[in-house]
C-alpha cells in the first residue's frame, strides 16, 4: 500500500466529526515532520497546502491538549510549527511506518 492509500481522503461517512478533524490533523502533523525534520516530503507542496486549510481550529477532536496546542501554534502557511509538536516521537513512528509501505 502506497501513502496515497494511507492518506486516502477523509469520507465524512467515517468516523464523528471530532474523529475526521484529529484525523486531518494526524496528516498534517506527520507530513509537515518528513519535509521540515526529515527532509522527505511525502506529498507534493500543493496538497499539504489544500489540507492545512481544511484544519478547522474551532472544532474539538477529543483531546483537549493537542486541540489547545493547534489553537496556539498551527499556521497553515508554514510547516515551521511541528518543530514543537509535543508528540514527535508518535509523529516519527508514523513517519517511519509510511517510509517502509514506500518502498
């Protein structure tokens, strides 16, 4: 399975909405961590773009530290943020898991 599969897109069908956001969130996090630290995008500029404007910072997504996190540091701009994500050991497993389906 390529990350295409993995990062297939969010139906709202899937999961509660609180569910959908941490999900988009997750995507984000984890592809803003192989271009800014790794130095391996694993999608195109355009893409991270269109998904970091989907991030709604209103909506809660179960956890409220990581909610109040992205409320204080997400830019959509910039990818400059995941440098003081506070879970980026779970980002790196996430990372790593995606390196080893690319191959």
């Amino acid at each position: 399975m390529n990350n295409n599969k993995f990062f297939a897109k969010t139906k709202r069908e899937w999961g509660s909405p609180h569910e959908v956001e941490r999900h988009l969130r997750i995507k984000v996090a984890v592809s803003a961590y192989a271009y800014e630290i790794k130095d391996d995008p694993i999608m195109d500029d355009s893409e991270f773009d269109g998904l970091c404007r989907k991030v709604k910072l209103n909506k809660k997504t179960g956890n409220k530290k990581m909610d109040e996190w992205f409320i204080n540091n997400f830019q959509p701009y910039t990818g400059q943020w995941v440098h003081n994500h506070p879970n980026r050991k779970g980002l790196n497993r996430i990372y790593k898991f995606l390196k080893g389906r690319r191959r």
